[in-house]
C-alpha cells in the first residue's frame, strides 16, 4: 500500500493551530489542500496565515518563491463540507469532544467518496470511539501530530480497534512521504509518548510534593544530570498547567484510575489559582517582566577525599572511577559480586540511587543517575538526617572535584533521574507486552515527540535488564500504593535475565 497520490486533494477540517500546521504539511508536500471551518470567514483567515508562514520560508530560505506561489494556488478555502467531496484524505482538528467529532465525521462520510481516509488528530479522545459513530470505520485512523506540526517529525499513526490494515497502513505511508516520521501505535489512552511520558511529569511532581527539592533544582538536576531537554516543572510551563493537567487527567480517568497515572494534587492547585505557565504570566515560576529566576540548590565547596574505596564496579554508575582518577584522587578497588558503593575515609558509603533510602543505613549518601557522568553539569546527592556531616561533605567534595555542581536534596527513594527513568522503562515494557507499539517505534516517538535524549529501551539497554525492575521493586517496597510496582512485562524482562546469569539480588 502506497502513499496517497499527490494529485489529489487533501482536506484539513478545523482551521486553529493545529489544523493550520497539517495543512501546511501537506499543502508543501505538493497536495492540493481544502481548509474548512464552521466559524464563517475562518478558513479564509487560515489560508491567509498559511500563505505568511510560507513567506518567512521563503525570506529565510527554506523554500523557494516559485514553490511558495504554487503552493499557494493548491491551497482552497472551502466554504462548505460538500466541496471536500472529491479529497482522498479529510483531517479533522475540531474542538476535542466525541459529540462533535463524531458529528462532523458522520456528515463527511456521507459526502466523500468510498476510498478517502477518514482521521482524527485526537490527542486526548479515543480513536475506536469517535470511529464508532461510522458506519464504514475501517475506513479511519488517527493522524496525532505534534505542534508546531511543520517542525514536529513525529506523527502518530493510530489504529483504533475497528480500523483497516490498509487504511492504517496507507496513513503511515502518507505520513512519511509528507517528509514525517511516522510511528504505528494501537489505540490506548496516550497513545505511545503521553502514555509513557506522565512519570517524566509525575516523578518530578512527587519530589516536591515530599518537600525533598523545590522546581528549580528538580529541573536543573533533569536537565543537567539527565540530559532532558527541560525539567518538569519548565516544560509544563510551557505547555500550560491546565493542558498539560488535562492530559493527565484524561489518561488517568480512561485507564480506571490506575494509581500509576494519578494526577498531581500540586497541580491540580496551580491550575485552580490560573497560574496556567507562561501563557498566565505565572506557573510553578514567575513570566512577569523583571521577575528573577530562582536558581537551583547548589552546595557549597567541600574538600574532596584523599581517596575512595570501589566496591564492585559501581554497575550504571561505573564511569565515575575513570574521573575519579582524572580528578587526581586515589581509588582503591575491591571485589564485590553485586557492589555499587564507594568507600569515603569517614567509613560512610556512597552508593547509586536504587529505590532505597539513606535513613535505611548507618551512614550513606546516595548519588542520582545520570545519563552521561562525564558531560553532566549536576549531580544530585541524599542524605538522611542521621547521616554523618563528613560524609555529606565528602561526598559532595568528590563530586564537585570532578566539576560538577552538587544539589543536596530530601531523602526520597530513587531520588530524580532514576525513579523517573524506571517508571518510563517500565511503562515502555508494558506498553509492548500489551500491543501497544514496537520497541522501536516507542525509542523514536519518546526522541521525538518529547526531545528525549534516549528512548526508553535505549536507556534499558544500557542501565542492564535488571535496572529498572530491581529499584522500582525497592521502591514499591516502601511506598505500596501500587504505584511503582514493576509492571508484569519488566517482571519476564528482568527474571529471564537473572535465570541466565545468576540468582535475584
């Protein structure tokens, strides 16, 4: 099954943002396009700021005069339902309510003909319910852009339960010959990336719901120990809390309030008081002119130690020895069937974030995840309150010797990056175990569709198949609402991993 032919019309239903984009889309990928808008005059309006947006690429060199102007004469405002009669494709980007989607797509399936593609770019809606309406739904797909959707790759190709194989597949090839990178998903609350991204959001939230770190540090330590784009706190901003909340919300309520998408009372407080982000002026940080931003929690210079004592190879963390030693301090190296702790001269341990807590041990600090310890900026540490001060303050001069800024924060369980992290491996298994999508095709919708710098099985991968299912078991240990239990998918993961290469730990 072959792309749609570029000779014949495609039409975009719903001319806001959204709509605009995927016009734009497809109208530069060499279709002729129909804009239609209930509103009176709308789709006028919309055509008007397409032809501007093809203006500045063409003053920025990004397309030709000559491609512009004949984009321009494809492009169509419709000024009813009836003139997309002859369209080969009909997107609808409407208000997100099922009656209205469901509506419109009833109307339009009795005006196009027998072999156009019928499709939502739903982001929050169920694609098998709006098709439900139809009386020919094998004939519609879900086409979930992102925005701005000229410049976002991806595209979520989704099936719902009553679609086509060849509908879906036809999609998918429309998609990538539109020059998007296009990703098969069944239809599931979220779909793939706001399915697997609400630990991103989650995680975050949960932290400074215990009072361990404030936004800013929580953010910085995301990005800069990480490797995110944003933190948490900043992106949601952005967003907008109400939409950002809403997504959440809907993805919560359509999986029967399963404790794992639970929303964030924090939030839902911030959305309460209108502090919507940027668009308010206000979010979890202040938009108005001149107000400063709060910088993140920063230690203050400690001595390092003399030397450390390795126990085991540090495992995820073991790039850190190499630097040690590059920083000119003296390691020491003792074998250890499972260790993941350095030594420090004051007797205490510093071991790698695993799900448990510092108050748990004698004397220990734990250290974050990291996804590149030689490029990371940060590094945040936990300690408890019994943890002995010489500890903490050689742990962090050991950090800080190797150029890393040091963010001490509560002791909280998985601490920021590896809770986060785990949860989204986790969800990503399941996500495949129930049919959801490939593993490759989550990698690239997670790089994609939300700037990750590694895709879920790309970070399982490299932290080891045991990772992620040992410090989430470690962590539903100690909060058992259900929450970070590790999903069955990561239980078979990591078990068929421990029956070839040894016994649990």
């Amino acid at each position: 099954m072959t792309a749609l032919d570029l000779s014949r019309p495609v039409a975009v239903v719903g001319t806001g943002t959204m709509g605009q984009g995927i016009a734009q889309v497809a109208l530069v990928a060499g279709h002729p396009v129909r804009l239609y808008d209930a509103a009176p005059g709308r789709a006028r309006e919309a055509a008007a700021a397409i032809g501007a947006r093809l203006d500045r690429l063409v003053e920025k060199d990004r397309l030709t005069a000559a491609d512009r102007d004949a984009a321009l004469a494809r492009l169509l405002p419709a000024e009813s339902l009836a003139a997309l009669a002859d369209c080969s494709l009909v997107v609808e980007a409407v208000l997100e309510r099922l009656d209205v989607k469901q509506e419109l797509l009833r109307e339009l399936e009795g005006i196009v003909a027998d072999d156009c593609l019928l499709a939502t770019n739903t982001s929050s809606l169920s694609v098998t319910a709006i098709g439900g309406a139809l009386d020919t739904p094998g004939r519609f797909v879900g086409l979930h852009f992102f925005n701005p959707a000229p410049l976002m790759p991806l595209v979520e190709v989704v099936s719902g339960f009553a679609t086509d194989v060849t509908s879906a597949t036809r999609a998918y090839e429309t998609a990538r010959a539109w020059g998007k990178t296009p990703v098969a998903c069944a239809d599931t609350p979220g779909f793939i990336v706001n399915r697997i991204a609400r630990p991103f959001y989650a995680e975050a939230f949960a932290v400074y719901e215990s009072h361990a770190a404030d936004p800013a540090t929580i953010d910085a330590v995301l990005r800069e120990s990480g490797g995110f784009r944003m933190g948490a706190f900043e992106l949601t901003d952005l967003i907008g809390q109400d939409v950002n909340e809403s997504v959440t919300h809907s993805v919560w309520q359509s999986f029967f309030q399963d404790v794992r998408f639970t929303p964030s009372l924090a939030q839902r407080r911030l959305v309460e008081s209108g502090r919507l982000g940027r668009k308010s002026g206000q979010g979890w940080y202040d938009y108005a002119d001149g107000a400063e931003r709060p910088e993140p929690h920063t230690a203050e210079r400690a001595e390092p130690p003399a030397y450390v004592v390795a126990e085991g190879d540090l495992g995820p963390a073991s790039e850190l020895l190499a630097l040690i030693r590059e920083a000119g301090i003296s390691v020491r190296e003792e074998a250890e069937d499972h260790g993941t702790r350095l030594v420090l001269p004051s007797g205490g341990q510093l071991a790698l974030a695993d799900g448990q807590t510092s108050v748990e041990f004698r004397d220990v600090v734990y250290f974050d995840l990291a996804l590149d310890y030689r490029r990371a900026t940060r590094i945040a540490l936990a300690a408890s309150q019994d943890t002995s001060p010489q500890t903490l303050s050689e742990a962090t001069g050991l950090f800080q010797a190797l150029g890393k800024h040091v963010s001490v924060i509560g002791d909280v369980p998985g601490m920021i990056v590896a809770r986060t992290v785990a949860r989204i491996v986790d969800l990503a298994h399941d996500a495949v175990a129930k049919g959801v999508a490939t593993e490759e095709d989550i990698d690239t919708a997670m790089r994609l569709g939300v700037n990750y710098p590694l895709g879920p099985f790309e970070w399982s991968r490299r932290l080891g198949r045991n990772w992620a299912y040992a410090l989430l078991d470690d962590l539903h240990l100690r909060d058992p609402s259900g929450r970070y239990a590790p999903s069955l998918a990561l239980y078979r993961h990591a078990y068929a991993s421990d029956k070839r290469e040894g016994s649990p730990s």
